[in-house]
C-alpha cells in the first residue's frame, strides 16, 4: 500500500497521519453535533494480520444522533470486514441485510 499525505479530505482536516500506521480526522464540515469530532484508525500488525481499531471521539453528548451513528459505524465497519477477509461488497441499499 502506497500512503500520500494529504492536509484535507471533503469536510475533514488530517490531524494524525503515520503511515501503515495511524490516520484521524477531524470534521470540518458536518452536521453540529458531528462538527469538531474526530474519526481515527489505527492499525496494530499482529503477526501477519492487521487488527484495525477505529474511534469516533469528541462527541458534545451522548444523544440520539451519537447512538445512531455507533449503530452505522458498527454495520460500515462489519462491511469494510467482510470486503477485507472475503473481497465481498455490499450496495449500500443493503447494508443493514449483512
């Protein structure tokens, strides 16, 4: 994998890039509760597997709209899974049948 450092992504600034390594962002441009939050990876090689651990931290409460975007990151995350061990993709029509 070739990794480019980049400053901005659509609505995100990088905050943390270390290659093969790490990547947060932190949102720009969002809806208010998601605004200023930050979204990060950070990959752990354990012997020829890579153990992907993901945060969506900085949330001003614990609302609705934080138990709902959980709920989404878990489906978004089982189906970047399943593409990564199984080449599988899933439509986005279908997520929540996976």
């Amino acid at each position: 994998m070739r990794w480019t450092l980049v400053r901005s992504i659509n609505g995100a600034r990088v905050v943390r890039c270390v290659p093969e390594k790490e990547f947060e962002l932190e949102l720009t441009s969002a809806m208010p509760d998601w605004l200023h939050t930050r979204v990060g990876f950070i990959l752990e090689d354990l012997g020829g597997r890579t153990w992907v651990r993901f945060n969506h931290s900085g949330w001003p409460d614990a609302g609705e709209h934080y138990r709902t975007s959980a709920h989404c990151w878990a489906l978004y995350l089982r189906i970047l899974r399943r593409f990564v061990e199984h080449g599988e993709t899933v439509p986005y029509a279908d997520r929540r049948n996976v």
